[in-house]
C-alpha cells in the first residue's frame, strides 16, 4: 500500500488522520517565494510555525512526521536543527535546483532525519541524475504544481499524461530510491479522477501521495474522523482492485488518463 500523507498543523485532526490510517502527517513551514511563484492561483500558501512541529510530535505515535523546511537560505540550518530537534522524522526540502543545494541540505540534516528532495523545478528534472547518485538522500517526490508552472504548461498533470513524471520515476527506481508525486482527491472526485490517478502511481510505483484539501474538510464544517477513515478505505480498496490489473488494465489506465488530460488542457 501506498503512504498517504495529509497536510495539517492542527493537532487534533492530526491525531484523528492517524487513527483513520493516515502515514504521514506532513506540515509545510515553506512560504519563501512561494507567494509570488504561486500568484494567481488555486493553491495553499503555509502559515505554519515551526512551534508546530512539536505540537504535532506530542499526538504521533504510529503515523511519521514530515516536515517542509523553506527552500535553501541562510537561517536554513536554524530551521532543520530546530524542527529534527522537535521530533521531525523526515524533512523535505522545496526548490532544489542543484546539487550543491541537495548536498546542502544533506549536510544540514547530518543523518539525523531522513531527507526527503522535492524536486519541482525544470533545474532539477534536468539534473536529476546529480541528486540521485549524490548519496544521503532517502526519498524524493515530484511537485506537479511548481514543475507545470516551470515548464510553462496549463495543467500540472499534464507532467504525468506527457511522460515526464514517469521518466523521473525510472531514474529513481533503478537507484531504489523510494519516490511518490502530486496529491490525490477522494475517490470518485477531482477534474482527473483520483481513481485513475492511482491507477498510474501503481503503473510507475510510486510509493506514497498527499491526500488533497478536500480531506480537510475545508469547504466548512468540522472534521468528522469517521468520514476520514472511510475516505482512507475507499483509497485502500481501490489499490487492493489496482493492484491486481492485467498490463492491458495498466495501459487503458493510462490512455485514460492522457485523454482526460488533454480535455481538461483544450476545454
């Protein structure tokens, strides 16, 4: 199974999210330049604070914690020390453009968490081979958002319908470097299906995916934790489904999905 990652600061849905199966509590401390990359569009700009990592730390007992530091500054390693030393279990770092910032940040880290690369820039798919053979990096994931942005495309899984995602996807595999990538909405929802989305982590093995906003509940009401883990289930059947596919289930899977890609792109 897939590790499902939901992003919150707020410790009591986090506990609720690990109880309805949730792996990964991810809280992203990222606001440096994301404003004005971001400007214009239906995205979610972090007001985090790095108190809340240990927060979050006090309610976690089976689910990780995974925390977005800013992208490579000057006050970087203050921040990585601080959030390890509240009990972060993995840090990612934003932005990378090369790798000297990838060996960076590995530096910083010293072992003491994993390192986690979130390559969402044209820089890095380009140099992704660099990051990869570098050693000390632990797991990467695709930022379909900025990398559509960086690549000056409409629709950020047009990444995936056009092959990009799965030509990253090899490099890490044949380094057996777990990778996951873009978010993924309930089933049954979303402009491109999330039930075909999963369909195309599987085909590339992918390994892990953030839950999207809509898990929030954040078009009001409160968090209902039932609601959540039925939510999760539905997730867990569909792969349960998925991972019995023929190869022909695979590739009608993912001519599906270019072609709902390309409607969304020209409508």
């Amino acid at each position: 199974m897939m590790k499902l990652m939901l992003l919150t600061a707020d410790p009591a849905f986090a506990a609720q999210a690990q109880d309805a199966g949730v792996d990964r509590i991810f809280l992203d401390l990222e606001y440096i330049n994301k404003i004005e990359r971001q400007m214009g569009r239906n995205t979610v700009i972090s007001h985090n604070s790095v108190d809340d990592v240990a927060k979050l730390r006090r309610v976690l007992d089976r689910s990780d914690l995974l925390v977005r530091v800013n992208p490579i500054n000057p006050s970087l390693k203050a921040e990585v020390d601080r959030v390890i030393a509240d009990g972060a279990d993995i840090v990612m770092l934003p932005m990378v453009i090369d790798a000297d910032d990838a060996q960076r940040f590995v530096e910083m880290v010293g072992g003491r968490a994993k390192v986690c690369l979130l390559l969402e820039t044209s820089q890095a798919l380009v140099r992704m081979d660099d990051f990869l053979e570098m050693g000390g990096v632990d797991e990467i994931y695709i930022g379909l958002n900025d990398l559509h942005i960086s690549l000056g495309l409409k629709f950020m899984f047009e990444t995936l319908s056009g092959g990009i995602v799965e030509y990253m996807a090899k490099k890490a595999k044949a380094r057996n470097i777990p990778f996951g990538f873009g978010g993924i909405a309930k089933i049954g929802e979303g402009m491109l299906p999330a039930d075909y989305i999963l369909g195309e982590h599987y085909r590339i093995g992918s390994t892990s995916a953030i839950l999207s906003r809509t898990f929030r509940n954040e078009t009001g009401g409160a968090h209902d934790p039932l609601d959540l883990k039925t939510e999760i289930e539905k997730i867990r059947s569909r792969e349960r489904e998925i991972a019995s596919w023929t190869p022909e289930q695979f590739e009608e899977n993912r001519i599906f999905v270019r072609n709902c890609v390309n409607k969304i792109v020209n409508g």
